[in-house]
C-alpha cells in the first residue's frame, strides 16, 4: 500500500503483438470526456541536461560523473558519523510554463560501494526563489548510509512530503533548479554517476469526480507482463515494513523489470528464505526501502531501483487513459497509483488508501486491464477494471491525480507525447 501524502489544494516484444501495436481505431470524444477540458491538468516533465548546468568536481557530458573532489563533509544516521568527499551538479533554471504547485524529481544513477548522492530542489515564486529542498538522499547498498527522504522541511514557501514537494497555498511556482551532490569515500577512485535526471512539475485539479476519456490506440492490446502477488509475502521481513499490502510499489516496479527481463538473479537473492515465493519482490523491497517513510512505497526511489538493471525509470503524472494508450500501444506497462473505496472498482474487491498496480493493456471495448498485486495469489493479479470506475479513482483529487513509474530500457524509445499539451514525458 502507498499511503497518499497530502497535496495542497521482457525483452522484445512478440512479433505477433508488435504487429497487433500496428493496428488502431478511432472514437470520437463524448461529451462527457469534453467536459474534462474544462479542468485542464498542468503537467510537465523536463530532463536535465548535464551540460548545462555548473559543474563543480563533475565531469558533465551525456551522464554526470564524479571527477575529483571539492571538499568534504561528515554525515550521520543509523550506520553512524562519517567523512565523505563530495563533487556537486546545479541545473540551470528552468521555466515550467505554468504555475505548479507540486514537483518530483526522479533519477537513475550508478553508486557502487563507497558512494551515494543527495537531490534537492528550489523553485521560484512570487516572493524569489525559495531554500533548497532535499528531495531524496540515494545509494544502491546499504553499507554507506541508510536510504532515506527527509522530514520536516518546510517553511513559508512549502514542504517536502516524503518525495514530492508540495508549494504552500498561494505561492506556486513558476521555475526551478536542480543539485546532486555526488559522495564517496575520501581518497577512493569509486565513480558514482547519474545518467538520467528529470523533474515534473504539476497543477492537478482537485476533482472529485473525472469524466472518462475516448480512445482506441490500444484497445485489444495486452502486454505479457509477469504476475506477482504482494500477498503472498504477508508478514515476510518486517525490517523492510513486512510484506503484503505494504509491497504494492516493489512488486509492481518487479512485474514491469521482469516484462522487460531486468530483474534481480538467483545470486542476487541467494539471502531470502527459500520457503519465500518470488524472491525478486522481497529483493526490491529491501533495495527500494525508505529508512523515515519506513516503507518501500517512495516513488522516486522505485524508479532508481529500476536503474540499477540499466533502465530508464521516472515519475510523472498522466491526464488521461487515452495518454495512457500512447504508451501500452508502444509496449511500454504503467504502474499507477490510486485511492478508492471497496464499491468504487468494480472487481477489485478490496479499498485501499493508496495502492499501485500496473497497467498492461486495454480489452477489445477500452477497459483497463492491469496485473494488480492485492491478490492472494499469482494466478489472481491479473484483472480488467471498467474504464470510467479506473480513470476516475486513477485522476481524482483524493487519489493521487494520475501519478506513474514510466520504466523502459533506453533503447526502446517512448512514443511521443500529446501533441498540443506540454511533454509529461
């Protein structure tokens, strides 16, 4: 389960499915989908560009590394007070185009033993620019320091809800800078590199109800994405917040890298008890772990975890299922995020006050079919939800308003956005 936080207001694809991606149909919009033009939903993903950016100790080019050091400093947490040395990246200002009142930043980096890094953010509003907010310090192992987002940070101009900053009322903003901050061990040649950087910023509306959107891009596409339950692992490691509902993030990041065929090898969980099913899930909620959310449910981090395998993994918002079609037509699962009460969707069978699944595909008539994780077994994760039941508890205000992991090897390019509306990504 992934507790909304508070907002302010496997390989290549079958060559009979690729050549099912071919073939689309048109539907025109009804009314009630044009009436959901008249809330618009402001969103925009924006990557990094190294380059541009100030470079101290770092040697930007097409990914940011660590080149020499430019001081050090002490860091303390549960694995105790040590020294790092440290080189530093700050993004130049970006426009957003809009006013937005959230923003994520999500990366892939490589942080071998000896290293890790922090991100933070700062936006422009009416009033300047505001502090510098840390929105996730990150390492792959656990032997350095402990994974963590960082807590009470907020003051006049807004506050860090565990990975998303949140403007506070009346002073959104309008532009924003990124810094990472590479760390490693003093004296050490280790390299630790970010290859992908981005932020979305956003204005979500805050609806209680969303009208269900046209399509037809990929209606009768079905992606053959691996089941797994986070049921199954009820009670197993409690050291990483014990299994079942609370592993919906990991084991929909572990269903979409095993799409893919990136996961975790017999060697790499060669340490979970061999009663357990589907070590991978139980790997990733280890690896995806927030030491203060005290949870595996940190968004940006499961999409870091991607990046170990050599994925290209971040976080945006969507604004509708027919963005969504954009995206499973390129044979590319969503993991999405929602709220809802038991009688909202139909054969789910359960509420939730937060939870993540994945999206593989659309029936013949345009409803969702997603592998959803809160089932009691494998066999039973795969599930199709009435198309305007989904989009509804998906975008609404109390859910998370069209939060997704986009997670895909770099060489299979996504397909482009909506034409006419800002890149989400």
């Amino acid at each position: 389960m992934r507790v909304p936080k508070p907002f302010s207001s496997l390989s290549a694809l079958p060559a009979l499915l690729l050549s099912a991606l071919l073939v689309t149909t048109t539907h025109a919009a009804s009314p009630a989908a044009a009436s959901a033009a008249a809330e618009p939903v402001d969103v925009a993903y924006q990557r990094a560009s190294f380059p541009q950016g100030q470079a101290e100790g770092v040697a930007p080019g097409p990914v940011l590394a660590f080149a020499h050091p430019v001081g050090t400093t002490t860091y303390t947490d549960a694995l105790g007070t040590k020294t790092w040395e440290y080189a530093r990246w700050t993004g130049r200002e970006r426009p957003i185009g809009f006013a937005a009142t959230e923003a994520i930043a999500s990366w892939n980096a490589d942080t071998p033993a000896g290293s890790w890094l922090q991100v933070e953010m700062r936006g422009r509003n009416s009033a300047g620019l505001t502090k510098w907010y840390v929105l996730g310090r990150w390492a792959y192992g656990e032997g350095d320091i402990e994974r963590t987002s960082v807590p009470s940070q907020g003051d006049a101009n807004g506050y860090v809800a565990v990975d998303t900053f949140v403007a506070a009322d009346g002073r959104p903003i309008t532009a924003y800078q990124l810094r990472v901050t590479l760390y490693r061990t003093p004296g050490s040649h280790v390299r630790p590199t970010v290859r992908t950087l981005g932020t979305m910023a956003s204005d979500a509306p805050d609806r209680e109800t969303v009208p269900v959107s046209p399509g037809g891009a990929a209606w009768g596409v079905e992606l053959k994405v691996p089941r797994r339950s986070q049921n199954v692992h009820a009670g197993h490691y409690p050291e990483w917040d014990g299994g079942g509902e609370a592993w919906c993030s990991p084991t929909s990041t572990t269903m979409v890298l095993g799409y893919w065929g990136r996961w975790p090898s017999a060697r790499d969980t060669a340490w979970v008890d061999p009663a357990d099913p589907d070590p991978e899930v139980d790997y990733a909620a280890r690896y995806t772990y927030d030491h203060d959310y005290e949870g595996a449910g940190n968004w940006p981090f499961n999409t870091a975890y991607a990046g170990r395998y050599g994925m290209e993994g971040f976080v945006t918002r969507l604004r509708s299922l027919t963005e969504m079609e954009r995206l499973i037509a390129a044979g590319i699962p969503v993991v999405t995020s929602q709220s809802f009460k038991k009688e909202e969707l139909p054969g789910a069978g359960y509420g939730t006050n937060g939870h993540l699944m994945v999206i593989i595909g659309f029936t013949a008539t345009g409803d969702v079919i997603a592998n959803d994780p809160a089932s009691p077994d494998n066999d039973a994760v795969r599930r199709v939800y009435p198309r305007a039941n989904f989009e509804n508890v998906w975008l609404r205000g109390s859910s998370s308003r069209g939060i997704v992991y986009v997670i895909h090897p770099p060489n299979r390019p996504l397909p482009p956005a909506t034409p006419g509306l800002p890149a989400n990504w």
